[in-house]
C-alpha cells in the first residue's frame, strides 16, 4: 500500500527564507553637479520585488521628509544655504520587510536668485516609451536648452507641457503644448514661462528603435 503525503504551505518565509533583499533606489532630480536655487524638486525612483513602503529624502545627512506614494519626491527649500556652497543628497528606500535600498550621493550647488538646473544628463528611451521631468516655475521665469540624439535614432516628440496637459497626456486624451517640436536629431529651446507652477518635459520615442539622449535644460529665475 502506497503511502500518500501531501503539504501545503502559505506564506512560507521559513521555507524560501525572509526577504533580505533591499529596494533598488535612485535619484531622478535634481541631477548630479547641477546647480539648484530657491524650492528644489527632490525626486526619487524605487522599485523592489515585494513593493515599497516609503522613501526617505536627507540633505547634507539631514532628514528631510518621506514619503509613501508613488510619485516619491519632497521639496528641499535652499533659500537660506549660502551662495554657491555644495551639498549632498541621497534618499533611502525601505520594503515591507524593513530592508533598506541606498541611493547613491547626488552633489549640487547653491546659486541664489540665478539659474537653476532642470535637468543635465544621458538616458536611454526604448521604442514605444517616454521619459519626463518635471521642474517648477513662475511667470517670468525661463526655460532653456539643448538635447540631442547620441546614437542613431531620432528622438519621436519633445513636448512642453503644463501640470493639466501633462495629466491628459499621460491617459491618452488630447493636450495643448507649451512647446512641441517632432522628428528631432538636435533641439534648443528658449521660452518664457506665463504661469506658475508645476511644468513637465517630456521625451517621445516612437521610431522603432531605441534611442540614446543627451539634455541639459536650465531655468532663469
């Protein structure tokens, strides 16, 4: 006679062991040697097998703030940090099981009342994606600078938006652009901000390949 056993396991931490393995965290903005002023957007990406809890945002190893949503970001107010003195920022990711994901050290400059850095850097935009960065303004305030593509490609779309038109592109609706240019290899922009707010660059690859960019944009206070 055949001896039959049969096991059922839930929830087996004791079997796979705990998670131990910590949240993958970056630092989307501001970008590393850029120099910042006035309110900052500190943003982050975290991603982990499990979820993540929260991410944490420090300054010059001081706490700033956390937070809990998806869109991880916190404003790190530089208005009273000397002119031109440097700082360091880094942000911590934490999952369900207490690891903890380190994000590497970003370094900025504090110029007051002058230019503030949007965005300096490279990335890769695969086929059928696009990849934003979001900055605040005020009227009068202005946005400028150049991208280009770095390999062979053209980069699909380079669209302006604000906050609202942002929201409809993102859902597939119709939006009304700030600025919009097509079919780019190299662009430079210069335009002048007419509201306050929050504002979103966004790079469209839609041309069959993936696409390397290089951009550096500013904002003239």
């Amino acid at each position: 006679m055949a001896l039959s056993i049969v096991l059922f396991f839930c929830g087996c931490d004791w079997i796979f062991g705990p998670d131990q393995n910590p949240p993958v965290c970056i630092i989307t903005s501001p970008a590393d040697s850029s120099i910042v002023s006035g309110v900052v957007d500190f943003r982050a990406e975290a991603i982990d097998t499990n979820d993540v809890t929260c991410v944490e945002f420090y300054a010059d190893g001081d706490f700033i703030g956390g937070d809990s949503t998806e869109n991880y970001g916190k404003k790190w107010d530089t208005n009273n940090l000397g002119e031109g003195t440097w700082h360091w920022l880094f942000c911590i990711a934490y999952d369900p099981s207490g690891n903890k994901g380190y994000s590497d050290t970003v370094n900025v400059q504090v110029v007051q009342g002058r230019q503030q850095d949007i965005f300096h850097g490279q990335f890769e935009l695969p086929n059928g994606y696009y990849w934003s960065v979001e900055f605040q303004a005020e009227p009068s305030d202005t946005m400028s600078g150049q991208a280009r593509v770095v390999n062979t490609g053209i980069l699909s779309q380079f669209i302006w938006l604000d906050e609202d038109n942002y929201r409809n592109f993102q859902e597939g609706r119709s939006y009304t652009p700030l600025f919009q240019a097509d079919n780019i290899v190299e662009l430079s922009v210069h335009e002048t901000v007419t509201t306050s707010g929050s504002f979103y660059l966004v790079f469209v690859n839609t041309s069959g390949s993936a696409i390397i960019c290089w951009a550096r944009f500013t904002l003239d206070k």
